[in-house]
C-alpha cells in the first residue's frame, strides 16, 4: 500500500522538483494518478518527462525563496 493509494485525481504543488526528493515525489504522484505542478528554480522538465502513469505533471521554474 502506498501513501498516495487515496489521492487518484487530486492536485499537489511541488516544490523543489528538479532533483533529489522533489523528483521523486512527482514520479510517485503522477504513477498515483495524481496532477502535479513541478515547481524549481532550476529547469524541471526532464522530472516532467520522466514522470508516468495516469496522472499528468507540467513543469514551472520559479524560485519561492523570501527576498
């Protein structure tokens, strides 16, 4: 059983998705059937690509650091 089981179409923002557990995350959730919007500073595209299953991901490169 995973974490995800209960979230077949739902939404989630992640943040800091271009690598580490950010990527992983957004693999996770679109295998869930999850939509999730892939959020870095860097480019997260290739997490967008790699990502499959139901769900759908898109990538958007913003920084959500304070100043």
């Amino acid at each position: 059983m995973s974490a995800f089981d209960d979230l077949n179409g739902k939404t989630a923002i992640v943040t800091g998705a271009a690598r580490g557990l950010g990527r992983e995350y957004v693999g996770r959730m679109v295998e869930a059937g999850m939509n999730v919007l892939a959020c870095d500073r860097d480019d997260c595209g290739e997490t967008v690509k790699a990502a499959i299953g139901p769900g759908k991901a898109v990538a958007k490169k913003v920084d959500v650091a304070d100043g």
